[in-house]
C-alpha cells in the first residue's frame, strides 16, 4: 500500500485519517517536524499531509519538503483560511489547501487528486530527459529560405524577456514555437503555461487568466490561482488572443503594462513577473478598425513580432516534415510503415494544405492507420480532390485560390460529420469558435442550421 506522512498534533484530525486513509493507506504520524529531514532520508512516502501550526515554521518546512522531495505532493491543512496563507503554500508547491475540519469525502478527493498529480510529474519528469532536444531550434525543419530566417530571428527573440507575437494561419506551428522560445531562454525552468483563449467560453476566460475569489460568484466555492500566477517567474502563451472581449483587453493590457492585476472578486493587487507570447490568426489591425481590439494593446504586444508562413508558401519542408511525423506518428502506433509511394509525396508537395501542419498531421495519421503494407499508397491518402461549386458554396466567389481551397475543405469536412459544427471543427482541428468565424467569413448556410433556429 503506498506511505502517507501526516504531520499533525490534533488528535481529533488523527482519528479522522485514520478512519478515512487507512484501509488503503499506510499511515505513519508525527507530531514535530524538527526531525522531518532525517525520516525522509530514511523512508521512501507517496503523499505527506502537513498540518500548518504543528510547527513554529511552516513555510519553511514546505520549502524544505519541495526541494528535497519534488514530485512528492503535500497536502496542507489548517483551521484557519486567509487568502495570503492559501496563496503562498500553493506557490510554494502545495498540491491542495484544506480548512479544518474537513468531511472524509473532501480529503479522500484531495489524497486521489495529489496522488494523480504525482503520476503525472513521473511522467512529466521522463519526458523532459528529450525536452531539450524536443525544443531544440536546431532540430526545427526549417528548408525553407522564409522559415530559415524564422528560426534566426526567434532564437534572438528567445534571449529577451519582452512581449512576442506570433501571427499566422491556423496550424503553422505558433503554439509549438512558442514552446522551443520558452526552454531556450533564461525562464527555461521556470513555468511554460499555455491557454487557447478560443477555447473557453468568455464568462470563464477572466478568471482562467487571473483568478478569482472564494465567493466571488455563483460556483466559486474556493479560491482560484489563475494563469499569470501559475506562470510566474515563466512564460505564458495566449493563443488566438485576437478572440477576446474587449473588457478582458484592458485588463491585459494592464498587466502588461504594470506586471500587476487583481483577481476577480478580488482587491488586493497581485505582482508577478511573467513573459508573454501571443498568437493569432486574426488580422488584428483590421479589428482595431472595426473596432473589435485595442489600439494601445496592439503596440503593446507588437513589440517583437514574427510571421510564420502557412505551408504551401514553404513547399520545402513538406516531405521531410511528413517524413517525421509518418516516424513519430508509427512509434504511437507500434507500426513499421517506411515511407510514401512516390504519387502520394507529389500529391502531399503539391496539395495547397488549407489546415496546415495540424492537417498534413491528421491525415498522415489516418493514412498510419489504415495502412497495412510498409509503405503508404494513395489510397489511404485522404486529400480532398478539387470539385466544381455546389450553389451553397457558390457565394464568395473573389477568394483567393487558398481561402477557395479552405472553404471547400470546411463544407466537406462539415458534411462528413453532419453538419455539426462541434464534430467538424475536431476533424479540422480548429477550435469550434475559429470554423465559426470561417463558416461566417465564407458566407457558408445549409438548411439544416435553420430549421435549428
């Protein structure tokens, strides 16, 4: 059964353990942490519980607990709940704060959660013995001339602590590189925090950025440690920021400015030292016209800027790229496929790739899959073959030969799943408010979505 350490001198919070952990625990008590160090150099523990007032310097012990034993997680109990207590044990490395007296049904949740979190940094901790060549800018297929000067340029931007933006189609490899500026800069170690603020409905995104309050709104019934918090001392990663409410902007646009912000429901002002890179695929100077973004936002974020190319426009790296992924993507598989027929490479370069890399991806998967032979064949390559315009695809007619391109892969891959929006933008892999804005920008409708209405 895996070991528990429970510091605690209430005898009451003993019983309550032992009632609760130990018919699937084996639990070892201790009243002072004095001599915390030598037990753990002796006994290998799971979890420890730690009950704050057992000891003049609870911090202290927390501190000493995380840097000798990193991804053992610590519970923290107390009876006693302010704010800058709770702030301060979870960004000392606590894995939950828990207000005595506590339900069995609280703890047991908290035991399961930790323990969970444990497995994860295991396998966090495995992984990143390959980080450093994961994000190696060396190791970026990079064949082209426009994305050669890319990677020169980001490996600058990596050495500076200034804001990044990053603009491009959906799928050109934004989130990633923001990634491999993070680990080759001096914040290497320190957090690397992504959010898709497409993602997430806008009554939320708030308080995911910032936090919120224990009571600061219907459901929130504990305290929240937001995004810029966690990323302190790191790196934060807004994609898709030119999805935002304009109210969230000016928020944002203050912490930038001041590294400072309240959380929601909150008045006490929070300092944090976090760099920022943001995406889009949005033309962010067209909504500053429309009135849709900040002007002072936008300068403030266009400090360093960089536009990565979509892939048709960097045709030399689609083969070794669609080489790699067929590797990565048959290790997943535990199948031995050794390449592409030569028909199926010329139809991959010559393809105009609308989704980009997440699409040569998905469709080098699908094709991994249902491939049987040792080399992949056309007939598992599911590119879709240009076709004469419907009339519900007839409006838009002045689009360029790539928004063409992207519109007919947005009515298929819509099609194929029903016309259900949710469904097609999985397949494409866009977030379902990205293929909303694109099926308004194509002026796309199909009868089933009114009768919905």
């Amino acid at each position: 059964m895996p070991n528990v350490f429970i510091l605690d001198k209430d005898a009451k919070a003993r019983r309550s353990l032992t009632d609760s952990l130990s018919d699937t625990f084996d639990l070892e008590f201790y009243f002072n942490g004095s001599k915390v160090k030598n037990i753990f150099n002796d006994r290998h523990y799971d979890l420890i519980i730690l009950d704050l007032p057992s000891q003049p310097e609870p911090f202290k012990l927390l501190r000493q607990i995380k840097s000798d034993l990193p991804y053992t997680p610590v519970i923290v109990t107390s009876r006693s709940e302010p704010t800058e207590i709770v702030v301060k044990t979870i960004k000392e490395g606590a894995s939950d704060f828990i207000t005595k007296p506590y339900s069995p049904e609280r703890m047991n949740l908290a035991v399961e959660q930790a323990l969970e979190e444990r497995s994860l940094k295991n396998e966090i901790d495995y992984l990143r013995r390959n980080q450093d060549v994961i994000y190696d800018f060396n190791k970026v297929i990079a064949e082209s001339d426009a994305m050669k000067s890319i990677i020169g340029t980001l490996k600058k931007f990596a050495q500076t602590d200034a804001t990044i933006m990053m603009t491009g189609e959906t799928g050109t490899g934004k989130s990633f590189l923001s990634g491999s500026i993070h680990f080759n800069s001096k914040r290497a170690r320190r957090p690397f925090v992504k959010i898709n603020c497409a993602n997430i409905p806008e009554t939320l995104l708030e308080s995911e950025l910032f936090g919120h309050e224990k009571g600061s709104f219907t459901g929130a019934d504990r305290l929240r440690i937001g995004r810029f918090e966690q990323a302190d001392g790191g790196t934060l990663f807004l994609d898709e920021i030119g999805e935002i409410s304009m109210s969230l902007q000016s928020k944002l646009l203050r912490i930038l400015e001041d590294k400072a912000f309240e959380r929601v429901g909150g008045n006490r002002t929070i300092n944090v030292d976090v760099r920022v890179i943001v995406a889009t695929n949005r033309n962010l100077e067209k909504l500053i016209e429309e009135g849709n973004f900040r002007e002072d936002l936008f300068y403030r974020i266009n400090i360093l800027s960089v536009g990565l190319p979509p892939l048709r426009e960097r045709k030399a790296c689609i083969k070794p790229m669609a080489n790699m992924m067929l590797q990565k993507i048959c290790r997943s598989l535990k199948k031995k496929i050794e390449g592409f027929s030569d028909p199926v490479i010329e139809r991959i370069i010559a393809y105009d790739w609308p989704g980009n890399i997440r699409q040569l991806s998905n469709i080098i998967e699908r094709a991994a899959i249902l491939q049987e032979g040792p080399i992949i064949r056309m007939e598992n390559i599911a590119i879709p073959m240009a076709k004469s315009p419907t009339p519900l695809e007839q409006s838009g007619a002045n689009l360029s030969p790539a928004q063409a391109t992207e519109k007919e892969l947005i009515i298929s891959a819509l099609d194929e799943n029903l016309w259900i929006q949710k469904d097609a933008a999985e397949k494409l892999g866009l977030s379902p408010r990205t293929l909303n804005y694109k099926i308004k920008k194509y002026n796309i409708t199909h009868s089933r979505w009114r009768k919905n209405k």
